[in-house]
C-alpha cells in the first residue's frame, strides 16, 4: 500500500471511497490475504497524502463491512476476502430456542447472498447484553438486537446510531417512528389467543400459568397482564405459579400455560403416570409453536407468534432501511392437549 497513484485527487469520488476501493481490489487481487496487518493511519496518511480523518473513515467503512478488523494497540487487520459482501449484521438474541432458530432462519434465507451474520446470546444477564453491544460497536453496519428484559435497556440501545439497528421482538415504547421496531404485543396476542381458547379454558376448574424464575426463560410481563385480563373478563378462577417443580403442582381438572418444554415434558409425563388424559382430565397449552409441540403427546396447543413471517419481514426493513414501529402476527392453534 505505497501507490498513491491510486488515489486521484481531482475525482468526483470521495478520497476515503477511491482508498475503500484500492484495498478491496487488493484482497481481490492476492497482493492483501486475510490476517494480513494493513499500516497503521499515520502510515497511510503520509503515504497517500490524505488526511488522517479520511483513512479513519475509510478503514471503519471496511470494518463495518467485516472485511477489516481492529486489535486495540496492535492496528488494522485483514478479516475476510469475500469482499462482495454488502453487509454485515450483528444479532443478539436472548437465547437459541427453536422458535428462535426458525426466526434466524427465516432472516438468513430472505436476506440472500453476500450478506455477512454473525449470532451473540445475552442469555438475560444485563451486564453481558450491555457489554456484548459495546465490544462490537464500529464493527458492523447492521445490528438486530432483541432487548428481552422486563425494565428499561434503553440507554445501552441508544449507543447504536438508530439507522443501523432494528429492535426485534420486544416493543421499547420511548423510541419513536425513527426506528426500526418489530415485535410482538405480547399483551393482546395472550388474550386474544387465550380466548380463542375460551371454551376449551372453561372445562376446567382452575387455570394456571406457569413461569420459570429458576432458568433462563423469559416472561415478558405483557404476557402475565393479558392471561389476568382475560381470567378476570370470564369470571375464571386462576393462579400464577412460578416454577413447575413437584408433580403436587399438577391437579385434575385444572389447565394450564406452560412455557419451557422441558417443563411440557415433565407436565405430560406426570400425567401419565397419574393416568390422567390429556385435553379432557387434565389440559395443557403453551406459548410459542415450534415443531416438537405439533407431536408432542399428540400436540400440544399453543398461542404462538409467526415467527418464519417475523424472520421474513425483519430482513425486508433491513434491506429497505425502513424505519417505523410495527406488530407481527399472532395465532391460535388447537390441539389434543387442552
């Protein structure tokens, strides 16, 4: 990198572009190979006759690409050669369930070809999904963040520029139609689905809701707020119990919401052993569908989000830079469980 003949000062084309396209037609022609170091700003600078802020410029262009990275105190490096790349995306999820892997799925296979992902899990710990969005801030020209915290991550967000990132999932109601925002009303999607539900529900003497306060499942609050609605709207006697750990919590003739399907498959096999049916002694639903639930003791019932559409239409605004706040679709499916 000591041509300065490269870079023509009297172009139409921006410096720090004409010095984007010299190192990407250097990595494409052999003479840059992936680990390579590239000189240092100060070098460039010299060598090009450019000004320091325009190959800073131009070297966090080609890291938000994927195509360079940064080692604090040691320089610039060579990161990938797949230089048609367009973009290259950030995703944090809170954890990979298998609704969540029919989500990213879905994103991966609508975004298409050069397209650079690379996935990070917060698992629900504020301080990993806050350091995990500082550490790569600069890296990448695209972050889908899934904020799944019930209290306010706002400030941690707002440290990615808002035309670089779409919040997936959960819905952060201080930010305005500048952002890209797609997530579920878990409030209304709960008591809408619950009373589709509503004459399956009422064979039952009691209805409960069962959380998970010892795992890494996530509640979101909307969903207790709109199981309450409805049980008050229907005169229907309910209880919310915070983890299924004794086959004592299991009761003839009571329903139940179920979340982890680890906790499903405990439910059904405690059933079993009491002789207890299915969708006539004992009901069973759940929250969010994925393909076990459709076999699972001859298929469980769910309330679930589309979440192959979310997928879908989260790389759609990606891919259009559209900005605005906007709900996905929720369902009702009825099976033999309940």
């Amino acid at each position: 990198m000591k041509n300065s003949t490269q870079i023509d000062a009297h172009s139409s084309k921006p410096k720090f572009q004409q010095l984007i396209e010299y190192i990407i037609n250097g990595i494409e022609e052999g003479a840059l190979v992936r680990g390579q170091q590239l000189p240092s700003i100060n070098e460039v600078s010299q060598n090009f006759g450019m000004a320091r802020m325009t190959v800073a410029k131009a070297y966090d262009d080609l890291r938000e690409k994927g195509i360079i990275t940064s080692h604090h105190g040691k320089g610039f490096y060579v990161s990938n050669t797949d230089t048609r790349s367009q973009l290259n995306i950030f995703v944090l999820f809170d954890a990979l369930t298998p609704y969540k892997e029919i989500l990213y799925d879905s994103l991966v296979a609508e975004l298409g070809e050069n397209v650079t992902i690379n996935i990070f899990f917060h698992h629900h710990n504020l301080k990993v999904f806050e350091n995990t969005i500082l550490n790569h801030l600069g890296s990448y020209n695209f972050y889908i963040v899934m904020p799944h915290f019930n209290q306010d991550v706002t400030n941690v967000l707002q440290k990615i520029p808002k035309e670089k990132l779409l919040i997936l999932d959960i819905d952060v109601p201080s930010f305005g139609t500048d952002y890209a925002i797609l997530y579920q009303d878990f409030k209304n999607n709960t008591y809408v689905g619950l009373n589709e539900a509503k004459e399956l529900i009422k064979k039952y003497q009691t209805f409960s809701l069962v959380l998970s306060s010892k795992s890494f499942q996530y509640t979101p609050v909307g969903i207790i707020q709109g199981f309450e609605r409805f049980c008050h709207e229907n005169n229907i006697s309910y209880e919310i119990i915070s983890d299924l750990e004794e086959e004592e919590h299991l009761q003839k003739d009571h329903a139940y919401l179920v979340f982890r399907e680890n906790d499903l498959v405990r439910f059904i096999n405690w059933s079993n052993k009491k002789g207890w049916k299915l969708g006539s002694d004992i009901g069973l639903m759940s929250y969010d569908d994925t393909p076990i639930k459709e076999i699972l003791a001859e298929g469980v019932s769910v309330i679930s989000n589309d979440f192959a559409l979310m997928g879908k239409r989260a790389a759609q605004m990606i891919l259009s830079r559209e900005k605005g706040r906007f709900v996905n679709k929720g369902y009702f499916i009825k099976r033999k469980s309940l």
